[in-house]
C-alpha cells in the first residue's frame, strides 16, 4: 500500500546520474543521496519511501524505509503489481524469460500478471493456456482492448505496478493507451534485428489511479542471469504448479529433476505438469547450482 508522503518524506519517481526526485506532499525535489548508503553498498531505487534534509542548500535522501520487495533489473522497489507485456509475435515468446520473471515474482511475494499483445497478427493460445492454467492472470491486449484497459487499470489503483518485457513487444504503446497523458516514447520494430530499440532509458513513476505506473527499460535473459539468483534448494517453491507435487518425494532435498520416488517426475509423467514447465525448472536449477558451487570454489 502507498504511504502518503510528508513534507520531509516522500517516494522517488526517479533515479539518474546519482540524483532522485522524490514526490513530497508539496512537490518534486531533486535530492542527491547520503555519501552513508553508497558506504553501506545502497542504492536508492525508484519506488523507495525515503525521508529527505537540506545539506549544502540542496536536498539529500537521508533515510530509505525498509523495503517490502525490490528488484534489481528493473530497479524498483516497494511493487505491489508486476505486469510482465509478451508479444505472440515480433519477438516471439520467450517461455524460459517467462519463468524466469514468474519464478522472481513469486520470490517476493509478487502474483504477476502476463499481457500478451499482437495475437491480431498470431495467435497466442499456448501461452494463454498453461499459465492460466497455473493460476496467473493472462490479459490478451488484442482480443478485447476496452476490457484490457479497464481491467489493468483496476489493478493499478492505489498502488506501485511495473511493466517489463523484451523491447518490441508495445509496453509503452500499452501504456499510452490507458493513460495518453504519459506520452511515453515508442519506437517501430527494428526488422533486421528482430527486436524493438530500447526506448526507456531509466526506471520512471508516473501518476496513474491514486497510484503510479513504472515503464521499465527492456530485459534480457543474460540480465536477469548476472543480477538475480535464487538458491536451487527453494527452487520449486517459486513454481506453483510443481510446488503443489513436492510434499511427497521420498528423500530430503529432492531435486525434482532426476531422483526415484520424486512426486514431481510422477506428475510430469501423469500430464499433470507441463514438459515445458519441467524444463525451464531444471535449466534454472543447474543454473543457480552451477553458480553456487563456483561461489565457494
């Protein structure tokens, strides 16, 4: 839930080249950061509720309030919504980026919402079905536009929600049409490469519903390979639909990838897990082993 900022506090809209502007009950001061939290390894984010003082005749962020949540890539803290936009087409969807957002998501306590844009041009219905199936809400921006834009809207209210996609799949063209008054940059595909320019630059909030909206710049899977990790032995946890099957496994400590008596493997065998699903897991579990053993290596 937002905090309803002070006169020397407030919440930060923006973040660029070491200054913050944070949203105060009476405006928006640019604040430069205490040299403590570039001491401490802290960097404030965008989405950050902060108490802020005079120094020099400026302003400075003094305090940052504990966070309920943050990412890293995108930069944000404090979100309440995660809508994560994916193209049927143009790039096309990318199911382990898509795991892989669902799975940090989940880690903090995040249900994401997935927007699928272009199905006029491809349809979308693999998407649409193993993760609604799962139990996340899957928006088809296409299908019914005027629902589209009213529902996220809905979500929206009173509250800090992100955006994020691969660039090219319309997060910012989405965004202008539930609120024009943003203006947010958009840009045509590039064709040769396959993938739209990146148009955002920096994290931003913008006032939107008694809340605010944050247009994100694009991700990539290596980004979120280098900057977020999650342990292997929690793994499955953040997948609903294999955590439901993990209580019965024979031994302590199941991987869920390979061991007999696994209730996992027998639900994926049954049908009752995707294959697709059981894949993505099992590539990030090697992955986040192979970066815990060259940790203490």
């Amino acid at each position: 839930m937002l905090r309803e900022p002070g006169a020397n506090s407030g919440l930060i809209l923006r973040g660029i080249g070491g200054f913050y502007y944070v949203k105060t009950a009476d405006s928006v001061l640019e604040c430069n950061a205490k040299g403590i939290f570039r001491l401490q390894g802290i960097t404030p984010l965008a989405g950050d509720y902060v108490d802020i003082g005079e120094s020099g005749g400026g302003y400075v962020v003094s305090r940052i309030y504990e966070r309920e949540n943050y990412f890293k890539r995108p930069p944000i803290a404090n979100v309440d919504n995660f809508f994560l936009v994916i193209s049927s087409v143009e790039p096309d969807p990318n199911m382990l980026v898509i795991d892989r957002m669902t799975v940090l998501c989940e880690q903090r306590g995040i249900k994401p919402v997935i927007l699928i844009t272009k199905t006029d041009l491809k349809p979308a219905e693999r998407v649409k079905d193993l993760y609604g199936s799962i139990g996340y809400e899957v928006i088809d921006v296409m299908n019914d536009e005027g629902y589209a834009v009213k529902r996220v809207s809905e979500i929206c209210a009173d509250s800090i929600s992100v955006f994020s996609g691969n660039s090219g799949v319309g997060k910012s063209t989405f965004l202008n049409k539930i609120s024009p008054e943003l203006s947010l940059a958009t840009r045509e595909i590039s064709r040769k490469l396959g993938r739209g320019k990146h148009t955002t630059r920096s994290v931003d909030l913008y006032p939107f519903m008694g809340g605010y909206l944050a247009d994100t710049p694009g991700f990539s899977a290596l980004d979120f390979e280098r900057d977020e990790k999650i342990s292997k032995d929690i793994l499955a946890d953040y997948f609903p639909d294999i955590a439901k099957h993990t209580d019965g496994c024979f031994f302590t400590g199941c991987s869920h990838t390979v061991e007999k008596g696994c209730m996992v493997l027998e639900a994926l065998q049954n049908g009752e897990i995707d294959p697709s699903r059981h894949e993505n897991y099992r590539y990030l579990y090697e992955e986040a082993a192979r970066i815990e053993k060259n940790k203490y290596n």
